[in-house]
C-alpha cells in the first residue's frame, strides 16, 4: 500500500512538472510567418495598403512591448562578488551578447563566511525603492539585505564588512529583444505568446486603416488579456500592480 501511495505522489509530481513548468523555448516562427497570419486577418495575402515593411516596424513594437509586459526574455544568472565597504556593483549593458532588460531577482550566498548551522547559506534579497534603500540605517554594516537598481547599477545594503568580502551575489536577469531586420528574423518571444504577437501587429495595422482608436483599444485589450494570461498560467507569477 505505501508503494502505491508513493508511486502515486510520484506522478503527481511529475503531472505538476508538465503542466507547470513554464516553457520560454520560442515557436521558431518566423516574421514572415508573423505577416503570412496577420494579411490573413486583414484580408490582403500580397502586399498593398500594408507594405512588409510596415507590419516589420509593427512586430518589433509588439515584441518590445509584450517582453515589457511579461518580462518573459530571462537570461542565465550571472554572479557579483561583493566587495567589503562596497555598495555599488556595476551591471554588464549586455548579458551573454543580448542587452540587459532588468533584474528580476537577487539571491545572496553567505557559504564563505556564514554560520550556515543557524541561518539559510544562500537567501533572496528584498528589492526596494533606491530612495529607501537605507531603510534610515545609515550606519548598518553586515550580510546585504536588499537591494536597488539606479542606472544599471546595482546597490546593495547593508554595506558588506571584510568578513562577507568574496560572498556572492546571484542575478536572474531579464533581456529585451534585439529586434527582427528582415522578414526570415526569428520572433524571439517564447512560443505561448506567438498569438499576442500576431494581436498586436493586427491592431496597429487596423488602426492604420480606419483611424479608429475603439477597434484598436479593442485589439489592444485582447493582447493585455493574452500576455497577463501567460504571465499567471505559465510563468506562475503574480501580476504586478498597473
């Protein structure tokens, strides 16, 4: 019976991993396959009133846009040593060649110089304002506690003393888009988000053509409704406050 019980949590686990494990792998579609969807919508298969061109412009915007929205371009992590009586840590502009998009969240490993028998070696670091980050503290030193962001430049407090010196800083970082040139550029969205692509570039080609805001705020609610979508039930994260 125990067997059972445990072959049974076993799949559960592993049911939970398939259908919770948010994929960020893209379709492998193409801008051309972007414009082939979309003339469809709009009811133009070669080009005429919309030039490829244009609709290119359109699916750059739509990708800037939804990374915006869902933060969904996530990069490998990258490390910071922490330097004693140091609270500024510079930002690489670019992450493994693609630009920086943001940081979405900082674990600090004290394994050098911790009492790992009492406390957690290796915790998340509160993000606050940069205006708060002091938290009126002034005078505090020790192990960071939170951290800031200002001008790609990361700040950390409390400032580090010369026991934490070498301790790590662990940054999960967010890329933007480097944008599509030409028709045959891959659409760099994860695939879940294909459709809100295609959504966006129909709403700002239809706002071309009637000049209607209504249409276009219609269009432009679906592609919200489709990237909060993604962002709840494949990323399992909560939806920041707007």
């Amino acid at each position: 019976m125990k067997k059972i019980l445990m072959l049974c949590l076993l799949l559960f686990f592993c049911m939970s991993g398939i259908l919770y494990a948010g994929p960020t792998t893209t379709s492998g579609d193409t801008a051309s396959d972007v414009i082939t969807r979309v003339r469809s919508h709009l009811n133009e298969a070669t080009a005429d009133f919309w030039s490829d061109a244009e609709l290119l412009i359109y699916i750059n915007e739509a990708g800037k846009e939804t990374v915006n929205r869902t933060r969904s371009l996530e990069s490998g992590v990258s490390n910071i040593i922490v330097i004693e009586n140091t609270r500024s840590y510079s930002i690489p502009e670019t992450i493994s060649g693609v630009s920086f998009g943001g940081v979405a969240k900082i674990e600090y490993d004290i394994g050098l110089s911790g009492n790992t028998i009492d406390q957690t070696q290796v915790y998340d670091l509160e993000r606050v304002p940069f205006m708060m980050l002091r938290k009126a503290n002034e005078k505090e030193v020790g192990n960071p506690k939170v951290f800031s962001v200002w001008a790609n430049t990361l700040y950390v407090w409390p400032i580090p003393r010369s026991d934490q010196s070498g301790n790590t800083l662990y940054l999960y970082n967010l890329v933007a888009p480097s944008g599509v040139t030409a028709t045959a550029s891959p659409i760099e969205t994860p695939s879940g988000l294909d459709s809100a692509i295609d959504i966006y570039v129909r709403a700002r080609a239809m706002f071309k053509w009637h000049e209607n805001p209504e249409l276009f705020d219609k269009d432009l609610a679906l592609w919200r409704e489709k990237c909060d979508w993604y962002v709840v039930n494949v990323m399992r994260r909560e939806l920041p406050i707007r």
